[in-house]
C-alpha cells in the first residue's frame, strides 16, 4: 500500500514537470502567435489592402508589438525541452546554447518598431513599417526557429 502511493506519488511529480514544460513552451509560443497577430494579421493585411487602413488599429498594433517584443528575452529563459503538441514551428537548442545571441536578435527589432513609431499615416508608411519590421523578426527565425512540419 504504501510503496504503491509511493510509485503514485513519483508518477504525479513526472507529469507535473511534463505539464509545467509543456505549459513554458506554450506561452513562448503565445507570444510569437500574438506577435504574429498585430505584424501578420494586422499591419502586413492592412499594408496589402486586405483590410481598410485604421489609424487607431495601426498605433494599437505598434504598441502591442512593442510589449510583446519586450518579453522574448524573459519568456525564452527557460528551455521547455519540448514542442508545443502539433506545432507547425518550434525552437532550436541553439537558443539555449547561446542564449546570450538569441537576446541580441531582440534590440534590432525593437529599434525598428522605435523608428516607425508614431510616424506611420498612410499605407505606404505601413508597408515600409512592415517590411523593416519583420526583416529583423527573420533575422533571429533563420538561426532559432525550426519548422517542424
Ligand atoms: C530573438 C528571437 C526571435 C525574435 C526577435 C522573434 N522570434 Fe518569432 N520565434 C522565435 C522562435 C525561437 C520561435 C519558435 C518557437 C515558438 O514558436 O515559440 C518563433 C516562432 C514564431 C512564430 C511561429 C509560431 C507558431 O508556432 O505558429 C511566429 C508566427 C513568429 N515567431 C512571429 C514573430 C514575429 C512577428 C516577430 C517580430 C515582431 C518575431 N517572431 C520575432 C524567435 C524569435
């Protein structure tokens, strides 16, 4: 009876460190999908002429990039040494192994956000914001990111 909790009790702790490793690497990827979701769904659509220009959707898209952008580096400390369950992207260990790198791909990007700030005002400053932005979000995808599927 007793070593049977014991096993039950070992058992509890190794799924919660499976769920607690799951759980980080779903919030890194939250915050790539909410980046995603003022660069991508947001500015980029609304640059193409998918969706009509919104000045007020436009400055609240910036300003939620900057937020989000700020967190990466604190987001990414810990390496869940897992992928997100069906992710169609995930991390490369190299994050981990030169984590001090990975954090220099994050200035670059806020600076580009920085520059644009405030200053777009039509959809040709838009596509331009766009472009310079997301060149930068690249640069940290082509050494960190692995498409997994
Ligand atoms: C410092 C490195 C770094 C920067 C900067 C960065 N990313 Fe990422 N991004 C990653 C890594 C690592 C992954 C893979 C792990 C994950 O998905 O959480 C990723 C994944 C993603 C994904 C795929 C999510 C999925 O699984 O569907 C999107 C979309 C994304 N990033 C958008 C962005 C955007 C937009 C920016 C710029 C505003 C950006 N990222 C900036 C490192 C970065």
């Amino acid at each position: 009876m007793k070593r049977t909790m014991i096993v039950a009790g070992v058992l509890v702790l190794g799924a919660g460190a499976v769920m607690a490793q799951q759980e980080i690497a779903v919030q890194q990827d939250n915050l790539m999908r909410s980046q995603a979701k003022s660069l991508y769904s947001v500015i980029q659509k609304m640059s193409k002429g998918d969706i009509p220009y919104n000045q007020k959707t436009v400055d609240e898209a910036i300003a939620n990039l900057e937020a989000d952008v700020a967190k990466i580096a604190k987001t990414f400390e810990v390496n869940p040494k897992q992928d997100v369950v069906n992710a169609s992207y995930g991390s490369s260990p190299k994050v981990w192994q030169n984590k001090a790198d990975f954090d220099s791909k994050i200035p670059p990007v806020q600076k580009a956000i920085a520059d644009v700030k405030g200053k777009i005002t039509n959809v040709a400053s838009l596509k331009a914001a766009y472009t310079a932005i997301n060149d930068r979000c690249n640069d940290c995808h082509e050494t960190y990111r692995l498409k997994l599927k």
